[in-house]
C-alpha cells in the first residue's frame, strides 16, 4: 500500500509540474538586427573575478552562449567545443562569454576542470538570461535554456541559435561566419637534410 501512495504522489507531482509549466513566463528570444541588451555582471577568468559589462566588447563580436548548468553533460561538452575552437575565435577576433546562473565557485572549477580558456558570466538574478530570453528554459529545475548569440561590433543582433547541438555548435558558429582557417596554419618542420 505505501509503494502505491509513493507513486500516486509522483504521478500527482508530474502532472502538477507539466500543467504548471506553461504558466511560467519564458521571455521571447531576441531577434536578428536588435539592439543587444546591455548587462553588467562579474565574470570568472581561470582563478578570478573581474566587472564586466556588454559595452566592454564594443568594436568585437561577441558570442553569447547560455547553458543550464556547469558539469552536467551537454554543458560541459558545449563548453569543451568552445574550448577546442578557441584559437580560431581569438584569431578572427571573436570574443567567447558563457553565461548561467552557476556560482562564482562553480564557475571557477568547470574552468578548472575542463581548461577552459574564455569567461563564464555570472548571473544569479537572471538579469541577463532574461533580458536575451534564456531564463527558465527548464522550469522544473530554474536552470536557463541551452541559446545562443553573435552580437556584433556595434551591439546588435547578427545571428540567434536556438536550438543548440553541444557537441557541433561551436564550429557551427565558426562556419556560419565564414570563417574556416582563422587559427594561424601551424608551421612546418623542415624535412630533415633540406636546405633553405
């Protein structure tokens, strides 16, 4: 009797939680060609903390990816992308900003454990994530939805991805801007008896 009670009330709890969730407001994604919305945050660098605001990056493109959380498995394969293509966002000028409601501390071990090189926003309100319509992307759990930006020199909207493949977006960025070779070609090793 107490295992059918158990899952009465699991049941009873799923139901509540899909008949609530449309009634969480889920603001609308930004469209290309708009203003970004300007935030001021702290970001995580490797070991530090540092003020930052939109603004910071006028004159760069800008991507702006939000994940739902650090460590989980998507998250840290998204990130890892990023991470495998930075060389060829940091030489074609690109900057990379990870965004999600994630601690300080939290932050700073994904960096840490996955030797990730860009900064990771801090946004515990979700100011930003709901200014650019990521926030309660899973409802449930309060986590932001997997979305991202290319903001660009001047501040506006130049591309918006909303549904986001962790393991291929990356390059897919990198593709859409035309950009194939950015990372500077690796020099060669002379052959061993050649002369110059």
């Amino acid at each position: 009797m107490k295992m059918f009670t158990v899952a009465l009330i699991a049941i009873v709890v799923v139901v509540v939680a899909v008949a609530l969730r449309p009634r969480i407001a889920r603001a609308e994604l930004l469209k290309e060609g708009q203003i970004a919305p300007p935030f001021t945050t702290q970001m995580v660098t490797g070991e530090t903390q540092a003020p930052v605001s939109l603004a910071d990056f006028h004159g760069k493109k800008v991507i702006l990816y939000f994940y739902p959380k650090d460590e989980t498995s998507g998250c840290t394969k998204e990130a890892c992308a990023f991470r495998d293509g930075y060389a060829r966002y940091t030489s074609a000028g690109l900057v990379v900003l990870g965004c999600s409601i994630d601690s300080a501390e939290a932050h700073k071990d994904f960096i840490r454990k996955n030797g990730l090189p860009f900064p990771l926003l801090l946004d515990p309100g979700k100011q930003i994530a709901t200014a650019y319509g990521a926030a309660n992307g899973i409802p449930i759990l309060g986590l932001d939805r997997r979305i991202t930006y290319v903001i660009d020199e001047n501040g506006k909207i130049l591309k918006v991805y909303p549904s986001v493949d962790p393991s291929t977006h990356a390059i897919e960025i990198l593709s859409d801007l035309g950009i194939t070779n950015a990372a500077p070609p690796a020099q060669a090793k002379p052959a061993a008896g050649a002369s110059n």
